[in-house]
C-alpha cells in the first residue's frame, strides 16, 4: 500500500496525458453483449500469477506453454482460483475485457487456457494499447488509458488491478 502512495506521489510529477497517442490509440469497442459497463480486468499479478516458487493457498497451479518469439518455453502460472467463477459472474453484469501490458503471444497462451471457448472474455488488449510513460527519474511503464474507449464513457467503467500506476492519466 505504501508503495502505491509513493507512486501516486511520483506520478503526479508526470507531464499530462499524451493526448495525441491516446486519440491514435482510441478504438470504438464492438459489444459482444448488451450491457452497458465495462469491467477490464489486468492479468499478471491479478487473475494470474508466474512464478518458480510455491504458490499460496489462492492460486491453482497450473503449467501452460508460452510461446516466446523463436522458441516454446514452460512457464508455471498460477490462477487465482476463483478465476474463472469472478470472470462468470462479471460478465452477467458486464462487457468484460482482458487488459494487459503483456505481450500478445504471452497473454494469449494464458487467455487461452483461462477462457478456451471464447465465453468469459470479451475482448482482449495487450502492450500495444498501452502508452508508455517514464517516471522523472527514468523508470518507464504502461498505462492503460481507458479513455481509448471510445463509446464508455469513464463513469462505466471498473478496471481490476494490482497497479495504481497502470492506470494513470
């Protein structure tokens, strides 16, 4: 939590809003279902978890082929168990989307295996919707700009993520 104060802190120090990328990046989101919310869920450290080490009580775990440019390779990812039960429920409620500043081949080999039928998740958005910032001492990250929706407006939507800094503006 200190942590998130802190960067909250140093992102305010951020120049405003690329407003030029957000407008290139901007995108009118074809609805799957009638609802009216957006509810964006991030993937790593939130509905997934990669790691060597033992996974505690709330993951399942689970080991799913990534492709890496040139190579497969193995990688053990934890689920949060209730996953699947979480992506059910909000999508009786929700147009659900899969935001991510990972990768696309990354994010689709979990997607894949998350939601294999193509029926929790609507739509799917990796790094390059994202913008890229740099904090003033140099660090660089992505944002998730939800104002690239076009046809949301900000009051309907809920964005689940471990981040705070992913979702600056």
């Amino acid at each position: 939590m200190v942590e998130s104060f802190l960067l909250i802190e140093e992102a305010k120090e951020i120049p405003e809003s690329y407003e030029e990328e957000v407008n290139f990046k901007k995108i009118t989101l074809k609805k799957k279902t009638q609802k009216e919310k957006l509810i964006i869920f991030d993937l790593d450290e939130t509905l997934t978890h990669c790691t060597l080490n033992d996974s505690p009580d709330q993951w399942e775990n689970s080991e799913i082929i990534i492709s890496i440019p040139g190579k497969k390779q193995k990688a053990p990812i934890n689920i949060w168990k209730s996953a699947w039960e979480c992506l059910r429920e909000a999508g009786k409620h929700f147009e659900v989307v899969v935001f991510t500043a990972s990768v696309k081949d990354y994010a689709d080999a979990i997607l894949d295996f998350l939601d294999p039928e193509d029926s929790l998740i609507h739509h799917r958005f990796y790094r390059d919707s994202c913008i890229q910032r740099v904090f003033p001492q140099g660090d660089k990250f992505y944002v998730k700009d939800l104002r690239i929706f076009e046809n949301f407006d900000l009051k309907d939507i809920v964005i689940v993520d471990n981040a705070v800094y992913s979702f600056i503006n």
